[in-house]
C-alpha cells in the first residue's frame, strides 16, 4: 500500500518490458499511513481493494503481449510492482523522536470489577523504522519493521514498546505460476494514533486486529500463502490461505485462532475493466472465552478507470455464518427469585445468511489524491464483541506541495453488531490530520492530531463511552534509496 507521492523509480534493464498496472497513488487506511508520512523504497504499492484497478489505454499492457502477467486477483500480491523494478536492492531508514499529549487513556477493568476511568498525560515517543528489500531475476523479498517506545510523565502503566515486523517474498516458479508468502506479526498498546490507523476489514485479512477498546497489549500473527496461475494474458487464477493469531494481555477481552482457505478467478475484459470471482471459508475460535464460528463468502468484483483521473472498484456477495457462543438471557421472576440470579447465561448457536459489500471510489489530481471506502461484512471482532457484523466506511484527503510539504486529512466510522451476544453496537468515529514540512536534507518536521470516540456496551448493561485526542510535535530523519520529491518513500 502505498503512501503519499508515488515513486518515479527508472525501470530496471532486465525486468520484463510489461507489468500488471498496479495504481500507484496515495491510498488511505493504510499500514503506510498509521506510520506516518515517512514512507520507505522497496515495499510495492498494491490497493487493498482485491481488484487491481484497470490500466489506462495509452500506456497499459497488452493483452496480447506473451510477457504480460495477467490480471491480479483479490490482493494476491503478484510479486514487484512497477515501484519496485528498479531497485534491486533497496533499504530505507527513519528515526523520530516526538512529544506527545494522549488524552482518553483507559486500561480495561478485571474482570467482574469496575471500569476504570480514562487518565490524560504527556510524553515522550521515539520512532525507529527501517525496510530492505532485494530483487533476484525471478523473486523479491521484502523486509519492513518498525518500532515504537513511548514514555508518559504522569501514566507510567501505559509506557511500553510496540513493534511491526512484515516479510513478503514472491517467486516465479514457471512462466505462468507466481508463489506469493506475507507474514505480519506485531505487538501493541495504543487504541489511538500511529498503530491504530488499520485498514478496513476485507474478506481476507481476518487476522489484524482492529477496533480495539483499550490501550493494553495486543500481540498478532498472520500468515498467507499464494499460488497464482496465469493461464492467458486475462486470466488469473488464485489458491490460498491464512493462518493467524491474536493474544489479548486482559483477561476480559478474548484472544483469536483461525484460518481462511480461498480460491479466485479473475479476468481482465479490457485494459480499464476486471471482473473477478472468489470464495473463502474462514473458521475461527477464541482464547479464554467459549464460542467459534465458520463462514463461507462468496463474492464478485468489478474494478474499472472511469477517466485517468478516477478508480472505482466494488465487491458484492453473501456469507453463510454459523457461530457458537455464550450469552445472557432473562430469567423468569418466579426462578429469579428463588435462584437469587436476575439472569442466567446459556449457550447459543445461529445460522445466518448476510450480504458483505465492499466500495473504494479515488480521485487522483496532480499533487492530490481524495478516496472514499466502504465495507459491510462480517469479523471476528475485538476481542470484547465476537463474531460481528461490521459496517465501515471512510474518506482521505491527501496533498503535496512542491517538495517541503505533504499534509492529509481522514475520517473513518466503523459499527459492531453482534452476532449471538446480548450487547448493544459498538460504534467508532476516528479521525485525524498531519502534516510534514521538510527543514534540511532528510530532516523533517511532523505535526499530527488524532481523535477517537467510542461507544461500547457490556453484557451486564454497562456502557463504556470514551474520548481519546492524541497531539504530537516532532522532528523525523529519514533516509533512503528511493527519493521522491526530495521525501524519501516507499509502502509498508
């Protein structure tokens, strides 16, 4: 995924002559985003959406043409992008060190007591991220990571370290057959700013967690396997799956085991338009609390250029999900007066058959990218409210001036409805600006803001309702092998 100024990267001598178009500009929700404008070369710039968005006419590939890869299905990576060819070894690094205030701090209560309530503070922040990639004639591997350590003046409980390490490879392993291996693992504390900016939940990344409640720690694992086939020069094939794991450090919030086996078909109609096809079956459990669920999607996509400037990609279809859990019910008057209890928690298991829609609409401009996202189906939750519907949505406002300053703007609400429990929705208005402004060579100054506000409601009625602002003001260095406007960038 990208960050805010595509790279101009001079294409490689001995890489093919023709590539998958893959859009290049500034995308939102992005892993690059949540860590700043400090992006790094080497990393490819795929969109999320699950169809890559179509080439322009004037300077796509041929379909015709035996060297073109084919169309790129439901995110499937299909190995170095155009941002990459030319770097056949690349390697980035940034440092930062920040002031911050957080406001809304909340630690989650144990279990059976009461909420605490939110503390304010400032602090301290040093950033360190650094990603190398390299480029053999058949394969690339790519390495990203980056590190957090935040210290608070007055709320030592929330000091701590967060840490997110991905490593990508993609081999060719014949003319028509690309492998394609992701693993993200990471570990953090913070519900509001640098790691919480996640992307919308998509059918096929299950396993990072998102919408968290409480600023405690959150450690994740996710694995994905790709074997792409190309038959034709339009048509693409994908096999997969994903392995993934979230541990929660509070015993109120429940941790994650799943999996997610898929299969896909694409075909590219014209050099602006692909229509895909997929079907994933997702099983998940959770840690420290009794229930699973299983669902099986199947969905159709549509990605088109409307005009060089505009990219419109959606996905329609529908979910089986058959979840098992706990929840609480009622109890008559007459038992609950004998039992002393006013409710009794018993067992549940639904059946239900949901639509999942996903729409991503960009406009690109010359210095300026706008975007607007959403989403409708079904997750595993946040480890307070399980299997979930999830309805999600979001705008990003991205811009370059010349070559000392980049700002942005976002704003996302995702909603929770639970699917078995007896809680009410959760919902989650975020948003936040920043702003980059470049000193010296490789010196830059960083200003952002965060806001979050959450509602949330226990079983036992209880409602948790939080503010959370986040300031920062700080002075980054980064350096690079790919520059960009005189800002070092690349994609996480």
């Amino acid at each position: 995924m990208a960050g805010f100024a595509p790279a101009q990267d001079q294409p490689d001598p001995g890489a093919r002559e023709q590539q998958e178009p893959t859009y290049e500009a500034p995308s939102i929700l992005s892993r690059a985003d949540a860590f700043g404008l400090y992006d790094f070369a080497g990393a490819a710039a795929e969109s999320e959406t699950g169809v890559v968005p179509a080439a322009d006419e004037t300077s796509g590939p041929d379909p015709a043409d035996s060297k073109y890869d084919g169309p790129s299905v439901l995110s499937g990576n299909s190995g170095p992008s155009q941002t990459t060819q030319g770097a056949m070894n690349a390697f980035g690094l940034y440092a930062q060190i920040i002031g911050v205030y957080d406001s809304g701090l909340i630690a989650p209560p144990a279990v059976g007591g009461k909420q605490v309530p939110p503390v304010a503070s400032f602090g301290e922040e040093t950033n360190l991220a650094a990603n190398a990639s390299h480029r053999w004639r058949r394969g690339k591997l790519s390495i990203q990571y980056r590190g957090s350590y935040r210290k608070y003046t007055n709320a030592p409980v929330f000091d701590g370290l967060d840490q997110f390490l991905q490593i990508t490879y993609h081999q060719a392993l014949l003319r028509h057959l690309n492998l394609d291996v992701k693993n993200t693992l990471g570990t953090t504390t913070l519900a509001n700013g640098a790691f919480s900016d996640f992307p919308l939940a998509s059918l096929d990344r299950l396993g990072i967690p998102t919408d968290e409640l409480f600023d405690s720690r959150t450690n994740y694992l996710q694995s994905r396997v790709d074997l792409t086939w190309r038959p034709t020069a339009r048509l693409s094939v994908d096999f997969g799956g994903d392995g993934f794991v979230v541990r929660r450090a509070s015993l109120l919030l429940a941790g994650l085991n799943g999996y997610n086996a898929r299969a896909s078909v694409a075909y590219r109609l014209t050099p602006r338009q692909t229509i895909a096809a997929s079907y994933n079956n997702i099983y998940f459990d959770f840690q420290d609390a009794f229930g699973n669920a299983r669902l099986e999607t199947a969905a159709l996509e549509y990605s088109v250029e409307i005009a060089r400037e505009w990219d419109f990609s959606t996905l329609a279809g529908g979910v089986r999900v058959d979840t098992l859990g706990l929840t609480e019910v009622a109890l008559a008057p007459a038992v609950a007066a004998l039992t002393g209890e006013s409710f009794a928690v018993v067992t549940f298991r639904n059946k239900l058959y949901l639509p999942v829609a996903e729409a991503r609409l960009i406009r690109r401009f010359k210095a300026a990218s706008l975007s607007f996202d959403y989403s409708s189906t079904v997750t595993p939750g946040n480890g307070l409210y399980l299997t979930s519907r999830q309805t999600s949505g979001a705008v990003a406002y991205s811009y370059i001036a010349g070559r000392t300053l980049q700002a942005r703007v976002n704003a996302s609400y995702n909603q929770l409805s639970a699917l078995g429990q007896t809680v009410g929705k959760y919902s989650n208005l975020q948003g936040g600006m920043q702003v980059l402004y470049k000193l010296m060579s490789d010196t830059y100054l960083d200003i952002r803001y965060d806001y979050r506000h959450y509602i949330a409601r226990y079983a036992t009625g209880d409602v948790l309702d939080d503010d959370s602002n986040r300031v920062s003001l700080g002075v980054a260095f980064s350096l690079g092998a790919n520059v960009t406007g005189g800002l070092v960038r690349g994609a996480w």
